[in-house]
C-alpha cells in the first residue's frame, strides 16, 4: 500500500490512545480500517471485537470486497485475532481468538480486555448499537469496557453520525481521548471528497479542527487539499 504521509502521521498520533471516529458513510469508515489504521499498527497485536452476528455477517462481507480491490487487506488480516460475541463460533478472515455467547458475553469480555496492554489495538466493532437497544444500560456498559482497559491500551470505537441522540453523543465522547469526525464534503457529485476533522482532544499536538480534505482511490485515502 501507498504511504499517505499525512493519515500515517495522525494514526501513529493516536497510539496508545481511546479515539473515536463518527462517520456519515460505512464505506468511507471501512476504507479507513482496512487500508490505513490496521495496516499502521500490524506490528502490534489487532484484535477486533465483533457484537452480535449480523455485524460480523456485514464486516465479512466488506472484508471479501475489499480484498478484491487491496489484495494487501489479506496478507495484513491473517494475523488479526478476532473476539466474536454472536451464535456461531466461526470467522471467514484472521484468527478467532475467543468466541463469546450473546447471552453471557460481558463479564468474560471484560477479563480478556483487562489482559492487553501497549503492544495490543483493540477496535470495536458492533457496539455503538447497545446504547440504542439497550438505553442507558448499553451506555454504562461501553464505558464500563472503557473504564476496565489498561490506559495504554490503544483502542478504537466509532458510531454513525446521527445515530444517537446529543445527551448519548456528548457523554460517550467524554470517554475517549480523541474524537474524530469523517464527512463527505459538499461538493460537486462528480467529485466527490471527504473531510476529517478532529473534533476533540486531550492532546497539545493534535488540535481541534479539519485534518484534511481526501479522496479516494484505489481503495486508498489521498489528500487533495
């Protein structure tokens, strides 16, 4: 894959931190994943934690897409280690690291994040729907994960724009160190870039404020403006 100066400095920013990415487009946020933050950190440990099957059944879906278009996605995924909670213990892409039921997954999920550490990444996935199906108590549970992760732990959340309501948004927010926002940009349709804003941060180096402006090609981010 292409080195995009600019992204690579940001993602090699976010090591060590709890960064939260709210997206408009589920393309957009999986180009991102696959093509740029998880290839970044494959010299350490992935793990990618999946809630429930039909969010597995959608990230399967795009992982065999996307390796059509980046055969790369492959070779980087083959040592991903997958925690799957859901109702069938099997994974198409990586390493199943630990299945986990619906029904009693919690408790034991929470044991297996408290064992990582600097050398491990683990992104979310599937999760942003428990404050929405579950209320308040799927929110005390994403920051009771939060809350039980070693604090240099680098972890990875994200959510749809819109999805929650302010209340949810601005709480959950507070839990990360990083907030970063991906918009298409409004423009021509003919042609169409995006936007990534950093919107929050704990950090001096990383201001609040747009990144940068990206198209992209050839299943890659690259910078435009």
């Amino acid at each position: 894959m292409k080195e995009n100066f600019e992204l690579h400095s940001l993602i090699s920013k976010l090591d060590g931190l709890r960064t939260l990415f709210v997206y408009d487009s589920v393309y957009v946020i999986r180009t991102l994943l696959f093509n740029h933050i998880i290839p970044h950190f494959s010299s350490k440990n992935v793990y990618i934690a999946v809630y429930t099957e039909t969010m597995y059944r959608r990230l399967e879906r795009a992982y065999k897409s996307f390796i059509k278009i980046s055969p790369e996605v492959k070779e980087v995924f083959r040592d991903v280690k997958i925690i799957k909670i859901g109702l069938r213990e099997r994974t198409a892409f990586g390493e199943l690291y630990e299945f986990l039921s619906e029904t009693t997954w919690y408790k034991r999920f929470l044991e297996i994040i408290r064992e990582f550490g600097k050398r491990d990444v683990l992104i979310l996935h599937g999760f942003s729907i428990l404050p929405v199906i579950y209320g308040d108590k799927g929110l005390t549970d994403i920051i009771r994960l939060l809350d039980s992760a070693n604090e240099d732990l680098t972890i990875i959340g994200k959510y749809a724009d819109k999805l929650y309501s302010e209340r949810v948004e601005a709480l959950l927010e507070r839990f990360y160190d990083v907030v970063i926002r991906i918009r298409r940009f409004e423009g021509n349709y003919l042609d169409i870039s995006y936007s990534i804003d950093i919107d929050q941060s704990i950090l001096a180096d990383l201001i609040p404020g747009t990144f940068g402006r990206f198209k992209i090609k050839d299943g890659e981010f690259v910078r435009v403006c």
